[in-house]
C-alpha cells in the first residue's frame, strides 16, 4: 500500500526547491529514531501479512463469453468499512474459524481494481497462532464477497491477464491520460488518492519518458515470427500486479538486521516457488514472474543513471527502485565484506554524517543507498514538521525503495525493529498463501533459533533474481547456494535431547516429496522423559552452601528458579513469576536425561532493593523470575530473566540447549551456532534447498522447519495444519505438483479457444478466472496444483483441525488427459474419474493416463 497521508502533494518541479530539505531531515528523522530504539527490546514474536487481489465482472450471453476489470475497488473499499460490524459474525461462520478473533483490514492499493487485505492485528508467538493465518485469509474473502454482485469475481492471481489488451475495464476507458500518457492502459486505472497519480506522474517526469517495460514472449506454434517481446509503458502494468508479503517484529535491532540479510538471500528462491505470473498484456509470456516487471515499471532513472548516452561511471545507477537488495546489513560474526561485492552507490554526505552520528558503516552504507534516491511525493502541508514526533520525511524515500526486503525501523512507540519480506507471488487460493506465510514465518524463526548460515556474495543473489523469472525455474534451473547453511544442527539437536531426530530422505521422497503419512521428522525411539528431581529451598533454608551441594549433583541437567515466593492468597506477589512458573515445571517433565530444579522463592520484603541478598550477589539476578542453567563448573555468566521467562518459545529452546548460552528467544546469540562454517557456493535445485540431499549436500530448510517444530514442542493440532503446508511446499519443490504459473500455462494451452499464437482472448480469461473462483470456494478441485491438502470439500477441511467450513462439495475437476495416439495431453472435463466432455482430438482418453488438472 505504500505510506499514504492527507494532503495536496507536489508536483515534480513545485518539488525541486525542498527535495534537500526532505533528504536532509529524513536522515535526522532516521537518526532520532535510531537512537532512541537501538538498545530496544521486545519480547513477543508479532507477525502478519498482506493479501492482494483484484475485481473482474464476468457475463455470458448466448454462449459468447466476456470478462473486464472493474474499476469500482474504491467504492467497495467504501462499503466494507460501512458493512464492517454486521458482516462480521456471519464472514466468521463461513470462514470456520471459532478460536481467532474476526479482524480483517481493507486497504487501498495502486490499482482503482485492486483491494490489499491483512489482519487487523498482528498474529502472536504462540504456535496455535500459526492455526490462525488461513482461517484469517478466508474470513477477508468471505466478507469482500458478500459485497460483489453475482457477476463480480474476486480474485488473488497475481495480474489480470488482459490488463492493457484492448478494451479491457468496467467502465470503459481510454488510454493517452495526463499522468500516464499510456498508449495501452487509462489514467482512470489509478487508485484516487493522490499519492498515486503523483508517483505515476513524477517517475515519469523524472526519468524524462514514460517507463519502458519489456519482457520476452513465449513462442508458441502459431506465434507470428517477428513477435519477440511484449511492450508496456505504464507504472499500472507492474503495480497494478498483486503480491503476497509478510511481516515479523524483531526482538531487537541486532536480530532485525541478520533476519533482514538470510531473507534476502532466500527471496529468490521463494520467488520461483511462488512463481504465478505467465500472462502480460493479453499475451503469454516467456517468464513466469512479476519482479521484473514492476521493478521496470518505476525506474525513474534518468538515461545517465541509466548508463546511456555515454554518462560517466560515477552518475550510473544499477538498479531500479523496485529491485533485490544491493547491501547486507549485518554486523554479525557470520557477516563477511565479500559477500558485500557489489560496491553500491551511496549517498556520501549523507553516509559521513550516519557515520559521525554513531552509526556502524554497514547500517549506515544501508541508509545512505536508499538516499541516492530523490523523494517522489511531497505533501504541501507537511514539508515542515517536528523531527522528534514525525517520520514522514525518512518514510517519504524509505517507503519508495521497494526492495526485495524492506528493513523497518520503528515507526513509534508502539512498535519495534521489523522485517517485511517482499518477493512472494499472491497465490490463487488461501490454501497456499496461508501455506507459504507460514512457511517463511518459520524459516524466519529456525535461522534465528539454530543460528543457521545463508550468507552467499549479494552478487549471486542477483543472479538468482533473475533465474527465477525463467519459466519453470523451480525444476528446470539451478540456483546459487550456500552448501553449509548449519552442518551440525542434526548433532546439535541429538546431544540436546530433542524429541526427535533428523531423518534422510529416502529415495522415493527425493523422487515425489513426503508420503501424506510420512513426515520427515521422525520420533526418535526408545526415548522417553525422565522424572526430574525438583528442590525447593526458602529463604530461609538458604546456606553458604547451597549451590556447592546442588551442582556437584550427578544430574546431566540442573536449573535454578528464582521468583516471588507464594503467598496466604495462593499466589506469588510477582505477576510475571506466576506465569512462567508452570512453564519452567512442565518443561523439567519433557527432559530425555537426568534432570534437577532447584526452586529458590524470595519474599518481597527480603529481595526488593537488597543489594545483599543471596540471589543476588551469588547468581547474580537483577530481577525476577529469573531461570539459571547449571554446568558441571558452575553457573552460567548470563541468567535468563524475568523478560524472557515467562516466554514459551525461549523457555524451550533455552532449557533443551546443552551449553545452556542465553537464546533472547531466536536471536543471534545463537545456541546452535558450530564454531565456523565453510563458505562454499554451490548451484543446486530448489528440491535440494528445501527438501536436502543427504549427509554432504545443503540441509533442507523443510527439515530445519520440522526441527523446529519438534525443538519448540508445536502442539499436536498446530502441528498437523503445518504438516499439510509443508507437504504442499515439498511437493511443489519436488515437481510433484505444478506451480501456479505452470498449472495457469497448461489451462491456457489446453483451453479450445486459444489458437497456440501466445494471445489471450476473453473466452479464455473468463473460464480462467471463474475456474480460480471456484478454486477458492472448493467447487473445482485442481489436484495437479493442490494435491490432496486443498479445501476441496467438507472432509478435507475437517481434516485439518477439525475445523466446520461451510464449502460446496467439489462438482467439477479441471483434467488433462493423454492421447493414445498423439502422446499429448488434451482437454477434457472429468466428473468422479470418468471422461464425460468432448476432447480437443478425436483420440480416446486412456482413463490410466488421465491426470487431475
């Protein structure tokens, strides 16, 4: 959505005389806030999401098919924020969700056709959180398509496949407005907000041309010879496209800043598996993503930051504003200057002055990278503004560098260091963007818990960018790497006493993904928890030698807790203490080795402001509840704290660790760190990244999820929703299953309407998007994209966590099927298996060759 206000913005020339104003007090606006945040904590996980998606109105009238965009996304914006209380309750029962609270968001977007939906709030730390995400997903459809009339679609591909092709809106529209000055698409597409229309406006003016989009068509049997590429020329064609993103809170600055670096790495490769866009302008294309398109549909680069005309090296600019990510911006010990190879432009002055600010040199090249950029939309009104309150300047350029990870510091008070990650396609159905945000939230979390390793030159990352346009990248190509992401996770986790254990991938997994029951990680056997020892000694009882005694005790895990003592009331005087205590207990019960707590309850009287108490100059707390790990020489240095106990996930992870290190809930003191890893590149298949390929290729991160999972103990009903999309995801990795750009190219090829010339036509599109509708709702089922772990039908769905979802039973698959004659697929329709509709050749479809589309 982008960082929208109130007020008259300026245009480009009006802009020239406080641009410098705006840069200059960005960097001070940037500084305040980075000062004041730096040494921030904050101990919960929050995360969240966003959904785009945009409006068609479809009819069909004596056989003859039509579909248009409509153009009324601001008008239904409108109206949901009007129906918002009396539609809740009944969205809710339709989207079967009893457990999350009904809280969705509409937010405007790019496009007048477009509506962007989140939750309200973040989802929390909790595993059972991770249950929420679709039920989420589901409830924002349900209640936006209360609003459509019967004609209107709602739909989640990622661009509207005719966007630009002819006479194409609903209302009709004309190309060659004021803003655009399109040859293709109207100024009427733009969203009315002023924000909009500026940008459009100012990136042109400032570029001196209307943008220039290119990208290669796909040659078809019937595709005219001298057709080569597909031509756009408007800031609609990229974004007017429609994107899936997610965003985590950061413990800390630290942790915001190492997570920032491992995603960008891992962009690319989310991007191929996501992979959803094989349609521009009415064509089929030769790429199979949106990336590239959006990055050349706001280059505002002038020709000489272009490198034309034969402009000196120091004006040339390397990317676009819409790009990968050009600097890491970590300080971390596994942070190495090779892997910054790219030597990005900077904006020096405004570098030396971060740097004499306090700022360390990679932060700051970050800032200063972003600041080559001129701010594109100024409000009249809020040119002067109170640096200390205000971020409008800093969020003016920071909020128009759309990289492929966004680092984001705090906009107030309220909210921390956070990481939005940018580069996923909006998928077709909730199913799969529920599988994927969660996926990520949970490949965000295990790099941090297990201290994993993706750091590759940026200048790989690059190239992975563009491999994964290729069409059909994620079983065809191969990607840069790092072969040793984490080499001694399996070790790590067997010697800490994990429930379960890494497994290989047997053969047929490597050949098909996971069985449906078989999970990758396996319950170690023979292990069962040991009863655990557990001392309580009062204040009282307290001796010179209390912890002497305690630690030369023969059990391999000892603790020490010390909290507010329990009061007549049958409660502890500290608040925080009484909630961790019971999740300090139940973790002793789940310890596969010889186990002792030693509980040491302080009254208030004895423990507040005594500099002199027991707890205090021998184990060193400061506050309460504080938990102690206990070696064989002794305590810890660090106690975890009272910030931390009462914190599921760092409890966990902190008493299963057998170097005891303090984790600050998943962050970069990691636990599971080896001591150095080897730097080697490698070119592997997104199979290999996700799935692995045994002891001496990478470590899949599918696996390093499941270890997770196991580290954290996800609850059994968490676990099984999880279990679904992790299984989508290795089997799309696998090629078990098509990725949404491949399954929309095979309906395309197989369509009767479509004449194998790589032009779209409304017949096509319109059974198209009414197929993904139906896809949505469950009335179609398309197992080649969604394998058996789609919501296609009541008993799919209460299958996972029993959940009562009102969907219609499946009435129609989408099939293809193979020609004995010709050995090519055909089209067919198929109702309970059985070949019912008129094929496209006259051959006979051999029912064991038949396949679900």
């Amino acid at each position: 959505m982008g960082f929208l206000t109130e007020g008259k913005p300026l245009d480009w020339k009006e802009s020239e005389s406080v641009r410098k104003y705006v840069r200059e007090h960005g960097v001070t606006q940037f500084l305040n806030v980075w000062k004041k945040n730096r040494d921030r904590d904050d101990v919960d996980f929050l995360w969240g999401d966003e959904v785009e998606g945009f409006l068609v109105v479809t009819s069909s009238t004596d056989g003859k098919k039509s579909i248009k965009l409509n153009l009324r996304g601001s008008e239904i914006l409108d109206l949901l924020e009007k129906a918002k209380k009396e539609r809740m309750t009944e969205a809710k029962a339709k989207a079967g969700c009893f457990s999350c609270p009904p809280s969705v968001i509409f937010h405007p977007e790019y496009g007048r056709f477009m509506v962007e939906t989140t939750p309200s709030g973040p989802y929390g730390g909790f595993t059972r959180d991770l249950r929420c995400v679709e039920a989420n997903m589901r409830l924002r459809r349900n209640i936006l398509r209360k609003l459509l009339k019967p004609e209107e679609i709602y739909s989640t591909l990622t661009t509207y496949p005719l966007l630009g092709s002819g006479n194409f809106t609903i209302p009709s529209t004309k190309p060659n407005g004021y803003v655009a000055k399109s040859d293709y698409v109207s100024d009427e597409l733009i969203n009315p907000h002023p924000r909009f229309a500026t940008l459009t406006r100012n990136i042109r003016m400032r570029r001196g041309s209307k943008v220039d989009i290119r990208v290669p068509l796909f040659k078809d049997s019937k595709t005219p010879e001298l057709e080569k590429e597909i031509k756009m020329d408007a800031m609609a064609f990229g974004m007017g496209c429609c994107c899936l993103q997610v965003t985590f809170l950061a413990r800390n600055l630290k942790e915001a800043r190492s997570l920032y670096d491992h995603l960008a790495v891992l962009g690319p490769i989310m991007l191929s598996l996501t992979a959803a866009t094989p349609f521009f302008r009415g064509k089929v294309a030769d790429i199979d993503a949106r990336w590239t398109v959006i990055s050349q549909s706001v280059d505002d680069r002038t020709p000489e930051e272009r490198g034309l005309n034969g402009a000196a090296k120091e004006k040339h600019i390397r990317k676009s504003r819409y790009d990968s990510i050009s600097c890491y911006i970590s300080d971390s010990k596994d942070y190495k200057e090779m892997y910054n190879d790219l030597n990005p432009k900077i904006d020096k002055e405004t570098y030396n002055r971060l740097i004499k600010a306090g700022v360390d040199k990679n932060l700051a090249r970050h800032i200063a990278h972003l600041w080559i950029r001129d701010p594109l939309v100024i409000y009249r009104e809020k040119v002067k503004i109170d640096d200390t309150k205000f971020v409008d300047h800093f969020e003016n350029i920071q909020s128009t560098n759309w990289q492929s990870v966004r680092f984001k510091p705090p906009p107030d008070s309220s909210i921390g260091w956070r990481v939005e990650f940018r580069t996923m396609e909006v998928q077709i159905t909730d199913f799969e963007n529920a599988a994927f945000t969660v996926f990520v939230a949970l490949v965000s979390r295990a790099i941090l818990a297990f201290g994993l390793n993706l750091y590759i030159p940026i200048s790989k990352v690059d190239i992975n960018m563009k491999t994964a346009h290729k069409r059909d990248s994620v079983t065809a190509d191969k990607f840069f790497w790092r072969k040793d992401v984490g080499h001694s996770v399996r070790e790590q986790m067997q010697k800490a006493g994990k429930t379960a254990e890494v497994t290989e991938i047997h053969e047929k997994n490597t050949k098909t993904g996971f069985d449906s029951d078989e999970e990758p990680l396996k319950e170690a056997k023979d292990r069962v928890p040991m009863i655990p020892k557990i001392t309580e000694v009062t204040e009282k009882e307290y001796k010179a030698t209390t912890l002497d005694d305690f630690i030369k005790n023969n059990e391999t895990r000892k603790f020490i807790f010390v909290y507010g003592e329990i009061e007549e009331s049958g409660k502890s005087w500290c608040p925080s203490c009484e909630r961790a205590l019971p999740i300090i207990e139940k973790k002793m019960q789940r310890i596969y080795e010889s186990s002792h707590l030693l509980k040491l309850p302080v009254s208030a009287r004895m423990f507040c402001g005594n500099k002199e108490h027991p707890a205090r100059k021998d184990l060193g707390v400061n506050s309460i509840p504080a938990l102690i790990r206990v070696g064989p020489k002794g305590m810890i240095k660090e106690p975890l704290d009272s910030k931390w106990c009462t914190d599921l996930f760092t409890v966990n992870e902190y008493m299963s660790q057998q170097d005891g290190r303090r984790l600050r809930g998943g962050s970069t003191n990691d636990l599971m760190r080896s001591a150095s890893f080897d730097d080697q590149n490698i070119t592997t298949s997104i199979k290999e990244i996700m799935l692995g390929n045994g002891k001496d290729g990478p470590l899949g991160l599918i696996h390093v999820v499941h270890a997770y999972l196991d580290m954290i103990e996800c609850d059994p009903k968490s676990r099984k929703v999880v279990n679904t999309y992790l299984s989508l995801i290795a089997d799309r990795a696998s090629g078990k299953l098509m990725t949404a750009a491949t399954w929309l190219r095979n309906f395309v090829d197989l369509h009767p309407d479509y004449k194998k010339d790589s032009n779209l036509n409304e017949a096509v599109v319109h059974d198209l998007l009414k197929t993904c509708d139906g896809l949505t709702d469950g009335t179609i089922g398309a197992p080649q994209l969604l394998g058996k772990y789609a919501n296609t039908g009541e008993l799919a769905m209460q299958d996972r966590d029993g959940e009562e979802v009102k969907v219609m039973k499946t009435k129609m698959k989408m099939c293809l099927s193979l020609s004995k004659k010709s050995g090519k697929l055909v089209y067919t329709k198929c109702n309970n298996n059985v070949c019912t509709g008129e094929q496209k050749s006259n051959s006979t479809c051999d029912m064991t060759h038949c396949v679900t589309l």
